[in-house]
C-alpha cells in the first residue's frame, strides 16, 4: 500500500491538479481571517466545510487521474481495482489531512479569534476537520467519469449533493412531514456543522457522534464504492 501511496502522490504531483483547490483554499483562509476577532469553534465550522468542499475536488481529481487503460496497468500492480480504488481516496484524504491543520492552527498562533483556544477545541477541531476531508474523498469517488456518460452532468449532481449536504438543517424545516427521513442518506456533514456551531450548548455525545458519523459514513461508501467499480470491471 505504501509502494502504491507513493505512487499516486508522484502522478498526482505532477498532473498540477492539486494546484487550484489547495491555493484557492490556503487564500481563502487566509483572507477570512483577515477581519478580527473571530469566534472560536464558529469559526472552525466554517473552515470544516470549505475543507468538506475542497476535498470533494481534490478526490475527484485524484480518482480521474489515469486514464482507462494506465488504470488497468496500474490496478494490476495493486493486485486489484478495489484496492487501487480504496488506495485513492485514502491518498485523496492523506493529501487534504496538512490543509485541516493549518485552518486550524493559523488562527490559533495568529490570534485571529476573539479568545485563546482552549486545547479541547483545538483537538476537536483538528478531528472535525479530519472528518469533513474523510467524507469529502469517499463522495466524489462516486462522481467519476468512469459512472457518469457526461461530465457536466456529474457534476450538477455533485454540486446538488454539496448544496444539500451543507443546507439539510435549512431543509429539514422547509420539507414536508415524513419527507425529511430524505435527508438521512446525505452525506453527514450538518453534524459536524452543527456541533461546532452550537459547541458549548450540546453534549458530548453529539460532539463526539458529530465526528463519528462522517468516519463511518464515509468508510461505508469507500468500500460499497469499491465493490461497484468491480462488478463493473467483471462485467
């Protein structure tokens, strides 16, 4: 797996596709927090979800890298094409993991909040960010060219998903009784939004299932996502 990591992460480097998500992301951090001061876990809820978004376009770049026939050769090398496929979302979120720590540290050591940080939050915002990148990369393995005919279509369904996925707590009051058991099947961010939002008022078992609940949910889709791809090749 490593020999395979390491793989990725050269083709990736040299494809510069990493380049647009990344800068967007540092300077866009770096340009919130330009105004002072900031809340403290408000802040980093925010921080969370762009992380949620970017991850989403750095896995989808690294889950398209090779092209059809060189994912062949390469999945022979792996041993199969689930675990090439499972080895990219794994490298998709390895790659975002530095990108959470920064957003939550430049704040910290750049007194960019209205208070100091306490060591809690600051561990709880590294494992919120953590999660948000994990969830990110499980989704947009399931947006490939390799499922979807057109691209622009892809990514409608993409952007639909991510406009949802961030604003389920706004459509959990606008939809009708019954039909907001919907929400259950998109990806779980809103947890992690929520807890951090409201970080003082809830409990510990929503802090802690707001950063559970994106790991599972995303480990799940990796492995459904790795089993698809290879019925597809069997067929």
């Amino acid at each position: 797996m490593r020999a395979l990591l390491a793989y990725l992460h050269k083709c990736f480097m040299t494809s510069y596709r990493y380049a647009p998500p990344t800068f967007v992301y540092l300077l866009g951090i770096i340009f919130v927090y330009s105004v002072v001061p900031n809340p403290v876990m408000g802040s980093y809820a925010f921080s969370a979800s762009f992380l949620f978004i970017v991850s989403i376009a750095l896995s989808a770049a690294v889950i398209d890298l090779e092209r059809t026939n060189q994912e062949l050769v390469t999945s022979m090398h792996a041993g199969s094409l689930s675990k090439l496929n499972m080895a990219k979302v794994l490298y998709s979120w390895l790659f975002t993991l530095p990108l959470g720590w920064f957003a939550v540290a430049y704040p910290a050591l750049t007194n960019k909040f209205d208070r100091a940080a306490s060591l809690e939050e600051l561990l709880m915002a590294t494992g919120y960010h953590a999660a948000a990148a994990w969830l990110g990369a499980s989704i947009a393995c399931w947006f490939t060219v390799k499922l979807f005919a057109s691209r622009v279509q892809s990514l409608m369904l993409l952007a639909a998903v991510i406009a949802c996925s961030l604003g389920a707590k706004g459509l959990e009051n606008v939809l009708p009784q019954g039909w907001d058991n919907v929400l259950h099947v998109l990806p779980p961010i809103r947890f992690s939004i929520h807890a951090m939002m409201n970080y003082d008022s809830v409990s510990w078992a929503m802090k802690l299932w707001a950063m559970i609940a994106p790991l599972l949910y995303g480990s799940v889709s990796v492995l459904v996502f790795a089993i698809v791809m290879n019925k597809r090749k069997l067929n």
